[in-house]
C-alpha cells in the first residue's frame, strides 16, 4: 500500500509542496484541449510520456502531495481513506490505453516515476518503460544488476537484501554469486543508471512529451520534460494540480487523466483494450524466472540516435512559452473556471498609451480593473486581471506572466528572466528578481517579498 512505502522511507522532511488545489478546465475547455492533444500526438513522431501518481489513483492508490496525498494528510496526522494494495491493485483506463498507444506506435516511450507496478502488470515490455523510482515488484542483483519480476510486491523499500540467490543462470546459462536486492529507492539513492540514460535520451530526441499525473516536483525526473523544449519539441501537461512547469508548456490540461486520454482515444479512433491477468508478468513469475533487465543492445542504439540528433546541438532556453491562434487555435480567456495561468490565449497587437511594446508583445485581460500599465522593453508580458485596481509592470528583458483576482497592488520588476505570479484576494506582492525564475502562489495572504539574486524560488503561500 502507499501508505506501507511511505512510512518505509527515511525520514525526509523537504517532500515538495503539499496540498495544492486542484482545479478543472470547463467542458468546452476539456474538449478543445483533448482535440489538440489528439492532433499533436497523431502528428509527433516520436512521443513520450511521464507518469507520477496521479494515474494510479483511479486504481485505489492514494497520490502523494494532492489534496488527499498520503504527505499532504500525514502533515496533518492523518491517512488516506481509501488505500488498496499494491498486490489487489489493477492497471487502470490510462495504463491499458498507454500500453495500446505504444502497440500503435503513437507512443514511443514512457518515463514513470511510479513504483506500484501497474505498468508492469498492464503487460507494457520492458523495452518501452524507464522506471526511474524502482518498483515494487522487482528485484535487482547486487553485482550482475540483472532484474527479475516478483509474484508479489517486496516487504522492504530501500534496496535492502532479501538473501535470495540471484536468478541469472535461469536466464543466460551463468551463474552469479549475487544476491536479490528490492529495487524501490529511498530518498539517499541514487537513480538506475540504464533506465535514467534511457529516459534522457529519448527525452532529448521527442517532439512531443507528454506529462500525466505529476506536479513534477522531484529532480531528476521532473525536469526531464524540459529537455524535449530545450531540443525545440512541444509539452504538454495533463494534471489536478498546477505544477512547476506549467508555463513552458505548450498545452495545460487541467482534468482527471483517465478522462483525456478515453477522449483522445475517441478522437483518434482507436479502441481502449481491456486489463486481462494473462499479460501480467507478476502471475508468470509465480511458476517461472521473468528477466525485467534493459536489453543492453537497446541502450546502445537509443544512444547513437541521441547522438545523431543531438550531439553538437545547442540547447534552447526552456523560457515561458509563447502561444497564439496559429499555434494552438482556440482561445481559453473566456473559460468560466479562473485558470491561475492561461494557457492557451490569443495573442494581440496592443499599441496605445497606457500599454506599450518594443521587440515583443503584451497581452492583458482587463474585467472590471481600473488600471492596467505595461511597459515592456524586450519580450512578453501575459497579464489576467479580475476586479483589480491597479498592475503595474516593468519588464526589461523577457516574460512575466501574472493574474490578480481582486487584488490592489501588484509590482514587479524584472531584469533578466522571468517571474510568474498568481495572486488572491491579497494587498501587495513585491518581486525583485535580477537573474533566474520566482514562481509565487499566495491565497489569502497579504504580503509576499521575494529577491532572488542568483537561482529559482518557488513560493506556495496559503493563508499566511
């Protein structure tokens, strides 16, 4: 069970940020977006999918940082109502519906940071999965690092010894003096050479990645999307919750996974297959040895198709991305849900007084504000206000995005990159950022000062 790995990890106190609200694009929205992602997976050449815990859920296996995530309810000393193990566990509708995609061709690999075997057991091969966190339904030897399937889900997390021989004579005639090890990470651990490699490599060389159920708050994995971008690819971000990403995607899709992908099956015309026990490798280890190590073969050949596309290609800078009716075709600024970050919005000319532009564009939905000043230098400034009585920007180099929602006072200054602000129902934010990313979200509160000289701060601020 979730809650059984959770408690088996070392004690960990930095777990990310817990208990964000989820939050759900309109129906119209939902369906214009499933659209696009239809159209963009039938046109990408090569696709890849991350998956977290969000596309277990549906499967009875809490989350972890969501509203009801074993981390967000043991914060407040609580735990999960609903809590099926690992063992009862079935794939659920995205599992089966991923693992159909791969058949089809239409995915052409998936980085999970999952360690419920649910990919395993919905018969996906080996060849197609990197699983960055380990699994609970495999284990590894300790000299030889072959991995073979379990029948049952391992006692221990933290790759401690179970004392069972390893089973390699049983699958290349050679024996080896090691010894089985559960292949599930704890915090300390460093991750799988083969399967980190892999999910790197076909990262770099996607057009299309495509992130499902993850806030994508854990390094490495997390920012493994960003290099897709950074190789001139699409993103796409399909989760509850907002996530650190969200604004270097080129689509948002804020809705229930399970739901997307059965609507872009339909849109695709492809039929969604049904769980069945005999592709489980989990019930032919119950009889025999099943060898669950990456092909080395496989290792090699991705790596030359890395190298021919990428070596001596100099990477993008993943910055905030830039969207308009050409590019994604429709407009989301009149959704009825209050979205903290538009994702998909038409871009305009604004030339007047109050709003101006050099070498780039400003964007602003202005209900009901007074007053909205723009002055941009370089690049792009995206601005949502609702019922606001004053935004005030000044934008040297690059994006700022930002929504006020009832909100009085809102300055930033930004020299170098970007800075992305999501406020309600608050009196004043202040941002001083003079080289890399601030990412803010105050709920309730009435002050946030945030200078950052040199790197990355990532403020989540409720009620304080």
């Amino acid at each position: 069970m979730s809650c059984n790995y959770a408690e088996g990890l070392s004690p960990y106190e930095h777990k990310g940020v817990l208990g964000i609200p989820e939050k759900f694009d309109s129906i119209d929205t939902f369906n214009k977006k499933c659209d696009l992602l239809a159209q963009l997976i039938d046109q990408s050449k090569h696709v890849v999918v991350h998956t977290g815990a969000g596309i277990s859920t549906s499967a009875g296996i809490p989350d972890f940082r969501g509203p009801n995530g074993v981390w967000t309810l043991e914060k407040k000393g609580k735990k999960p109502s609903i809590n099926v193990s690992f063992a009862d566990a079935k794939p659920t509708k995205t599992h089966l519906i991923l693992k159909k995609l791969v058949e089809c061709d239409k995915v052409h690999y998936i980085v999970s940071q999952n360690i419920d075997g649910l990919h395993l057991k919905s018969g996906l091969p080996r060849d197609y999965l990197s699983e960055l966190h380990g699994n609970m339904f495999v284990d590894e030897c300790n000299l030889c690092k072959r991995q073979f399937v379990r029948s049952a889900p391992v006692e221990t997390v933290g790759k401690k010894c179970s004392g069972v021989p390893c089973a390699a004579a049983h699958v290349c005639g050679r024996p080896c003096r090691g010894r089985l090890y559960d292949g599930v990470l704890d915090w300390e651990h460093s991750l799988p050479e083969n399967d980190l490699l892999m999910a790197e490599w076909h990262s770099s060389i996607a057009d299309l990645s495509i992130c499902l159920g993850t806030t994508l708050q854990i390094i490495p994995s997390g920012n493994l999307p960003l290099e897709t971008v950074k190789y001139g690819g699409k993103l796409v971000i399909c989760n509850l919750q907002p996530t650190k990403h969200d604004n270097k995607a080129d689509l948002v899709i804020n809705y229930y996974v399970d739901d997307v992908l059965e609507k872009v099956m339909n849109i695709l015309g492809i039929d969604i297959p049904t769980y069945s026990e005999d592709e489980n490798p989990m019930k032919k280890a119950e009889s025999s040895v099943v060898d669950w190590t990456i092909d080395r073969y496989s290792v090699l050949t991705l790596e030359k198709m890395f190298k021919a596309k990428c070596k001596g290609v100099k990477k993008k800078r993943v910055l905030i991305k830039k969207r308009s009716n050409s590019d994604m075709g429709i407009s989301a600024t009149n959704c009825d849900d209050k979205a903290k970050i538009i994702k998909i919005v038409v871009k305009e000319e604004i030339d007047d007084d109050d709003n101006k532009t050099e070498n780039g564009h400003v964007n602003i939905v202005n209900e009901n504000g007074q007053q909205v000043k723009v002055e941009n230098e370089q690049n792009d400034v995206d601005i949502v206000n609702e019922n606001g009585q004053h935004i005030q920007i000044e934008n040297e180099q690059n994006n700022v995005i930002m929504e006020n929602i009832i909100g009085q006072n809102n300055i930033v200054e930004n020299n170098k990159k970007y800075v992305d602000i999501v406020n309600e129902n608050v009196q004043n934010i202040a941002v001083d950022n003079e080289y890399n990313d601030v990412n803010t979200a105050n709920e309730n509160g009435q002050q946030i000062t945030v200078v950052d000289e040199q790197n990355d701060v990532d403020i989540v601020n409720e009620n304080g």
